[in-house]
C-alpha cells in the first residue's frame, strides 16, 4: 500500500510495509528511492535545464536554418522524453534552487563571449547537453532514477549532431549554387588547358566549376584536377568533380556530381566527408525525390533544352523544373542547352543556378561569354 507523508513542506509517498528509510517518488514511470538531498536536488535542475536549453538551440536549428521536419522532430522527442515529468517532483527541484549563491554564476572561460558560426554553435550546445546526460546517468545511481534513459539519450544525440553539424557544413557550400556553374568538360576543350578557360570563366562571374572528363585517365587527371581544386579555393568558387569520387578525395574537392548510373548517392554519402556536398543528375520528379532522400545537396536536372553535348539526351523543358521545385526543397541546377537567352528562363521556372558548357566553352571570349550570362541571370534574381 502506498502512503503519503511530509518532508519539509514537500508531498512524498512511501510503501507502509517497508521501513520509512523506503520512500518513493514517481517520475514519469521512473522511481526515486528516498527524497533527494537539497545539493542533489540542484544538481538535477542544473542539469536539466542544460539538457532543454541545448536541445532547444539543435531543434531550432534544424527547424528554422535546414527546414528539416524529420531532424526537428527527433530533437524534439529527445527533449520530451527527458525533460517531462511530474509536477510535485518538478516542485522539489525549484524549492531546492539557489541561483543567488551559485558560485559557478561568476565564473567565466576566456574564450566564452567570441563570435560564433552556427557549426560552431551546434557543436557547443550538443557538449553541453552531452556532458549533462553524463552527470544524470552518475546522479540517476544514486537516486534510482534510470540510468539507461540518459545513457540511450546521449548515444542518439552523438548520431543527430554528426547529421546537424555535416548538413549546417554544407549549406554554407550549397549557397554557392547561385547564378553560373561552368562545367569544364575535356572533349569540349579542343585542346585548350583546363586551367586558362576555368580562370577566365572564374573572371567572368563563374561561382561553381566542374570537371567532367571521360578521356584522361585519372593518373593524367589528377594534376590538372588539383590545379583546378587550388584555383576555386582561391577564389571561393566551388569546385566539384563529376562521376570520380576516388579524384574527389585526392584534390579535397568542394563536392562530388553523380549520374543514375553512377555510385550510388547513399554509399557515396557515407564515403565522402561531412562538409562536401553531393549532387545528382535527374530527369524525373520520382529520381529527384530519391537523391534527396538518399543525400544529395542539390539536384541536376536535365535536358532542359535540345543540346550536342549529349547523343541521346531525353530533353525535359521548363515544366519539369517547376515540377520538380514543387516536389522537393533541395537547390536546383538546371542543365541542357542553357545558353544567354534561356538562362533567365530557367531560373524563372525554379532553379537556383544554371550550368553551362558549350555556351561557355566555345566562346571566343570565354570571359566575356560569362560575364553576358551572370548579366542576364542577376537581372532575373
């Protein structure tokens, strides 16, 4: 039989068959055995306010900067399940509160006020809440509070802040898929170096380049690949490596751009470190939702227009990018016959960038080419 008595002003219950040294506090289908001392007491407030500030700071980040549901609403469970408990417990933890004479108030590291980045920040506040689940999976053996809730708790966060941090890294390089990508494509070059049209076309207001090559062997690539890494580096232009992640992660490229007959964007995702970014080639609405699903950064859909650079290309139009745009929330490059007078076009139908490379590459004035095609897209964004 479970009776009730008074501690202190404080309701508790005990079982009147066992010795009053038994008494027990219910917390959301977990036991106390005995009321916690008022130091105790205060360690288990402190610390659960930390876990629900630091969990409250991951979920609005994955809620409002990545727009991801799913991400949010695992945080937010976590919080639920942790910090949700009944209200008398809830009344001890207050009473036991001492902020005043908290010694810890005024004491302050170095480092603490400088300016952050929100990678930065994710990886903070998941410390925080981390090292707080710690202190209640020590505190929870001495309160018969669940140790294993705590312990579960904070192995799940090791897994969602390795997700936040790897998606906040690559939405900063995911911003640079805005205006112009030139693909600079070997069998388009006629002859001329990789390096000359990728700084001319840099010059010209390129904000992404691409390597595409089907003729060098990766031996031979690799070094023009490099120089290519180096050059957008300096310049803060994205650089991607089409279809060869092996030639990704020699030149540490900025990002690897996968085919529907290429490595699979799953086992590429897991291959890749967790600030590149990873695209996808699509033609269909079913094959865009799939990429974003599997990992992908952002999509590439294509043929928007007739083009040579392809034998047998399956010309999609406008209409496919609208549909796609509506279907999924990843950034689109549009591809396929883009020139000076149907980039606007393209963008107006849904994408964040167009990709370019005959309309470049052939060009006279590679720099000037560029440069007439950014004009036309700034004047639509």
């Amino acid at each position: 039989m479970l009776e009730l008595t008074t501690d202190q002003g404080n309701c508790t219950g005990y079982d009147s068959n066992q010795p009053r040294g038994k008494a027990t506090q219910a917390i959301k289908g977990l036991v106390i055995m005995s009321s916690p001392k008022a130091e105790t007491l205060r360690i288990i407030d402190a610390n659960l306010n930390r876990i629900g500030e630091g969990l409250r700071v991951l979920e609005d980040l994955g809620r409002f900067v990545l727009n991801d549901a799913e991400l949010t609403q695992q945080l937010k469970n976590i919080r639920h399940n942790l910090l949700t408990s009944d209200w008398p417990f809830q009344q001890q933890l207050i009473q036991a509160r001492n902020a005043s004479g908290d010694v810890g108030v005024s004491i302050e590291v170095s480092n603490e006020k400088k300016e952050r980045e929100l990678p930065t920040v994710v990886v903070a506040n998941a410390r925080r809440v981390q090292e707080a689940l710690r202190v209640m999976e020590e505190l929870a053996k001495t309160t018969s509070l669940d140790a294993n809730k705590f312990l579960q708790a904070r192995f799940s966060l090791y897994e969602l802040e390795q997700t936040l941090l790897s998606r906040l890294l690559r939405q900063d390089k995911t911003k640079h898929l805005r205006g112009l990508y030139v693909i600079i494509d070997t069998q388009v070059l006629n002859g001329r170096s990789h390096l000359e049209v990728a700084s001319q076309a840099i010059r010209g207001g390129a904000r992404a380049v691409q390597l595409r090559d089907k003729v060098l062997s990766k031996k031979d690539l690799l070094p023009t690949a490099q120089q290519l890494r180096n050059l957008c580096a300096e310049h803060n232009v994205l650089f991607v490596v089409n279809d060869y992640l092996d030639l990704a992660l020699a030149t540490d490229a900025d990002g690897l751009h996968l085919g529907q007959d290429d490595l699979p964007i799953k086992v590429a995702r897991k291959l890749l470190a967790m600030d590149k970014i990873l695209g996808c080639s699509t033609t269909t609405v079913d094959e865009a939702i799939a990429a974003e699903s599997d990992g992908a950064d952002y999509i590439a859909v294509s043929a928007i227009y007739p083009t040579g650079s392809k034998e047998r290309e399956t010309v999609v139009g406008p209409e496919r990018l609208r549909q796609i745009r509506q279907a999924v929330s990843l950034p689109l490059v549009a591809i396929g016959g883009i020139t000076r007078d149907n980039a606007a076009e393209a963008l107006a139908a849904g994408a964040g960038s167009v990709a370019v490379i005959s309309a470049v590459l052939q060009a006279e004035d590679i720099e000037a080419a560029t440069r007439d095609i950014v004009d036309k897209l700034e004047i639509q964004v």
